[in-house]
C-alpha cells in the first residue's frame, strides 16, 4: 500500500472538495488556507485545513472517507498540518466526542471567549451555547524548543 502525506497544492484544492461532499460541502479559498492530506494509493483518503484568519489561526475540516477510517490518517493529516502551521497558536471547533482525541494532540478547552473574534463568529449560530451545539472551542499553543543545558 502506497500511503503518502503531503501539502495540496492550490490546484488540488478541489481534490479536498470532492473528500468534503461526505463532510459539509466546504469548499476550500486558495487566498488564505492551507490543506494537508493522507493519499492511499493516489487517493486522498484524509484532510486537516489550516485557515489564516485576520486574527488566529484555525483548523478545521479534519476529515476522513468512510472507507479509510480506523487506521490513523486523521492523526497523520493533523500531525502534518501542526508540523507546518503550530509556529502560532491553533484553535479550533471540536466535536464534544473528539475533545480527547485533539487533547492527544495538544489541545486544551478553552472558554469560548477565547476565541478570536473572527473564529468565534463562525458559530454565532449557537447564541454562546456551544456545548449545546456538541462543540468545544480549543486551542493548541505553538511548541517552544527546549533549551539546551
């Protein structure tokens, strides 16, 4: 099985489209996003989309086809996007069932006032309830090298 993990290119953009049908129909800006994806057999199997808002950073879009799941690719797809993107903090809308899962990762719970504003609008339409919208705002803070003694 040939598995690669790569950056899309903007003219792959649509490759991830096609992957969101099952997940929403998002539809990928080639302005200020960056997505990153695990291909199986020239597939695109998975993705993690990195969106550079006015004021943070966001994930979004972690995403896997039905037929690939259960074997890692999610966790690869946002490894590689954390690898490119966690110089500055990330937040990020989780689904109450996957808040382990990106604790994993490094994220942490946050408030939702927490957010920046442009983030935090995007799900204006839970009235400041998310939790009542099965959703927790987190964030991961980028990773500091470690000092050497």
């Amino acid at each position: 099985m040939d598995i690669v993990a790569r950056e899309l290119s903007p003219d792959e953009f649509a490759l991830a489209e096609k992957v969101w049908e099952q997940y929403r129909g998002q539809k990928a800006n080639r302005t200020n996003e960056r997505i990153f994806g695990i291909f199986v057999n020239g597939t695109l199997a998975a993705t993690a989309r990195c969106t550079e808002h006015p004021d943070g950073r966001e994930m979004d879009n972690v995403f896997t086809l039905d037929e690939f799941r259960g074997k890692g690719y999610a966790r690869q797809a946002v490894e590689l996007l954390l690898e490119h993107c966690g110089s500055a903090t990330i937040y990020i809308h989780s689904t109450l069932p996957l808040v382990s899962f990106y604790q994993s990762l490094g994220f942490s719970p946050i408030p939702e006032q927490e957010l920046p504003q442009t983030i935090r609008e995007r799900f204006l339409f839970c009235f400041g309830q998310m939790e009542a919208c099965n959703v927790s705002p987190m964030k991961r803070m980028p990773e500091r090298p470690s000092a050497s003694h």
